[in-house]
C-alpha cells in the first residue's frame, strides 16, 4: 500500500502566524518558475507536503551551486515540509544532457557508491534526513533502487508507453544535440528515467513538488506530465536560478570552477574567501541564499552596506554565516586566523597546506626532495630554481633591496640557507619577490619528484 505522507495534515500550529513559505522561498530569491502557483501555495499552506530534489551522483562531493538547492529544501523542512533527497544512482549512470555539449563519462560501481556516501554527508550539513521511510522525516534515496531491477521491455510498456516522442524531441537540450549530431540514445532516454522518479516517488512516498535548477525546468515538467498519465495526481515543479559565474556560466563542477562543500576539496579558508570576496552587486542576494539569517536582519546589513560599501562589512558576514553553516565555528576561527595572518604583516608560521593551496592557487610551483631541503638549499639558487628570479646575481640584488620575502618574512642575508625548518606548513614554503609575486616551494620524497 503506497504511502499518502504528502496527504496528512500539518501539525497542529505548524504555520501559525508564519509567512507563507511560497513568499519566503521568492523573497530569498529561491523561485523563478512555479506550475500553477495557486494550486501550490494552497497545498503548502494547508498540508504537510513531501517534496524531493534531485542531486547528480558524478563527483564525491556537492559544490555551492547545490547548495542553492539545498538551503532551498532546508527551507521548506524548517516550514513544516518532508524533504526526500534523491542522488541519481540511476540517471548517474547515464548523464543528463541537459546544458552539455558533449556525452557524460560513465562512471563504476565503486565510484558512484563512494559519491553517493559523499552526497549524504554534505546534505546532512543543513537537512534533517534521519527518515525511516515510514512517512515521517526526510531521507535521502537512489533510484537506482527501483529503475536497476525493471527490466527494459518492462520500463517500455509501464513507462514509455505514457511519453510522446514528440514532446522528448522538443526540448532544447535534445535539439541542440540532435543538430550537432552527437545525442545518443542513453541521454535521450534521461529524461524519462527522471520523469519517471517523479511518478514514483508520488506512488511510493505521496510526494507532490519536485524542486530543481532552472535547467532542470523540461526534466520536471515531463515528471509532472507522467506523473498525471500514470496517476491522475496533480503534482508541482519549482525551480531556482543557476548560481552563474561572471561570465554567465553554470557553477559548478563541469565548468571547473566548482567551491566544494568538503573540506578536504576546498579548504574553510578556501570556502571563506569565496563568499568574502562576493561583488557588492552579489552579496546582498548572496545573504539571502547562503545564510540562515532572517530577513529584517539582511536589510538592515544591507542599508549599512549601501552607505559604506568600502567597509565590505556584508561581505565579511556572509562569508562568517555561510562558512559556519558548512564548516561550523572551528571553520569559521580557523578561516579568519588565516585570512588575518596571510594578508598581514606577520610571517606564515604553523599553516596548513590546504590553506596554502587556495590561497596561492594561481603561483606557479615546483617541488623539491625532502632530504634535499633537509640538507639545506641556498636562497639565492632556490629563488633562481623556482623561476622567480632569472639568475642569482639578480636574487641577490633583490635580496639587497628588500625585495624578498620567505613566507612573509622579509630577508636580509643573502647567504641563507633553507631547511625543512622554514616551511610555512607540513610541505610548503612561500616565496615572495616584491608586493605580489609568489613563487610555492613543496616538499615531496624522491619517487614522487622523480615520476613528475
């Protein structure tokens, strides 16, 4: 017997004297295109609504274009609302087409088994997902769970069967591929496996609105038309804008710009400075999407910023809230000790590699043996070694004059001799000529400089 959680009533007082979560979710700039708004709100406002979103399974970690999705969901779970998180263990193995060029990598069993750990464990940082599937909470599922044992010719005639060719070719993702001929059959067969979670997942768990990006518009409104075909059920879709780069680019992984949500991919430090760096056309919004703060809370930081931009006072919160929700406190603390040391006066003494590695991403780097650095390697070769001075006549004059600094440090005696004992941290050391120009200095054991 299929469960109708999506169906019950709301708790007693669940809403009471709280804004509609429709105008809280547009308010925070999480909707751009809602199906028949209406019907929604008067759902959402008068019973507790399953609701599910989908996440792309190729990479062990989410990113912060996921977590536009994801506060979104936290959102709705804090209104009242039951979230089913659904990781593509299906799709995944296909690859939506959708805003690509090109045929997405297929992935092994081990590697979408270890994303799929790496999925639950960055939904966790803001959603409640300790469900038991019983209709009470939220949980996080794979529809590979109930796509891998349908045999194809069963999937033809209980799903394909509702899908009218017509309407799959349509779409401009399909289009676009079809005329530079290179849309298989595979990709062209993701949309109807997603279409298909959508129709499940209402038989299965009474689920009524499926959220998504905006890219994810024709997925969700095929879902929405199946679901109609197969149960007579009125669902809804609900989409957010793409966090775009600059350039106007998707955020995230493919485009190779993506600000992971683990540590050990993108550092606190790393995460930190991402969000204090927002432009001041950004940030504002960026409040609104990446913090939990409240809204009266977000003017009122806004109308200070208004009046003294330079101060960069909003930038500074955002990055301390949005940091704290993914990394906590220790993050935050240790994110601004190394943001004051790394743009201060003092030397870099007891930091940690990750930190190096975001801060100095665009310095060139070369490596050196550990037990060369043990023995000891005179400044002025070093220097000339990393490239970042031509020759050691000229290391020496810029020694002379100031000019160079070991991780911070200005030095004087042109005769110094660099150990293992001045790095920064376990395995890096900075070299600095003048104002900006870094140069990274990284330890390794002798097999790994002689493979490289």
């Amino acid at each position: 017997m299929a469960v109708r959680c999506g169906r019950a009533g709301l708790p007693s007082g669940a809403m009471v004297d709280s804004p509609h979560v429709l105008d809280t979710l547009r308010a925070r700039g999480f909707v751009q295109d809602v199906t028949d708004e209406p019907a929604l709100r008067d759902l959402l406002a008068t019973e507790r609504v399953t609701f599910y979103v989908g996440f792309d399974p190729t990479a062990s970690a989410l990113h912060v274009g996921s977590l536009v999705g994801m506060m979104g969901m936290a959102h709705l779970q804090r209104a009242g609302h039951r979230p089913i998180a659904l990781a593509g263990g299906a799709t995944g193995r296909i690859g939506d087409p959708t805003g690509r060029d090109t045929e997405r990598e297929v992935m092994d069993e081990r590697r979408l088994q270890a994303n799929l750990a790496g999925i639950r464990r960055d939904l966790s940082l803001v959603l409640d997902l300790d469900g038991d599937g019983s209709g009470h909470g939220g949980q996080l599922v794979d529809n590979h769970d109930w796509t891998g044992p349908v045999s194809f010719l069963a999937f033809l005639r209980d799903v394909g069967s509702h899908v009218p060719v017509s309407q799959m070719l349509a779409r401009e993702s399909v289009t676009r591929r079809l005329e530079q001929g290179g849309l298989t059959f595979a990709e062209l067969s993701y949309q109807l496996l997603q279409a298909n979670d959508f129709a499940h997942l209402y038989a299965a768990e009474g689920c009524r609105l499926q959220g998504g990006g905006s890219d994810q518009w024709g997925n969700i409104t095929a879902g929405i038309d199946l679901t109609r075909r197969m149960h007579g059920a009125q669902v809804f879709g609900l989409t957010w804008p793409l966090l775009l780069t600059s350039d106007g680019r998707k955020f995230g992984k493919s485009a190779g710009n993506a600000i992971w949500l683990d540590a050990d991919l993108t550092s606190p430090y790393g995460y930190y400075q991402y969000f204090v760096n927002a432009t001041d056309e950004d940030v504002v919004a960026w409040l609104k999407l990446f913090t939990f703060l409240s809204l009266e809370e977000i003017e009122e930081v806004a109308r200070a910023h208004e009046v003294d931009p330079a101060a960069r006072a909003a930038q500074r919160l955002l990055a301390r809230e949005a940091t704290r929700i993914v990394h906590g406190d220790a993050g935050v603390k240790s994110a601004e000790a190394a943001t004051e040391v790394l743009f201060g006066d003092e030397a870099f003494v007891g930091m940690d590699d990750a930190v190096l590695a975001d801060a100095f991403a665009e310095a060139p780097s070369m490596e050196v043996e550990r037990a060369r650095l043990d023995q000891g390697i005179g400044l002025l070769g070093l220097l000339t070694e990393a490239g970042a001075t031509t020759s050691n006549s000229q290391a020496r004059q810029q020694v002379r004059q100031g000019a160079i600094r070991v991780n911070n440090a200005v030095v004087e005696d042109e005769r110094r001799t660099l150990t293992t004992a001045d790095l920064a941290s376990p395995t890096t050391l900075v070299l600095r000529v003048g104002k900006r120009r870094y140069h990274l200095v990284r330890v390794a054991d002798e097999s790994t400089v002689a493979s490289s």
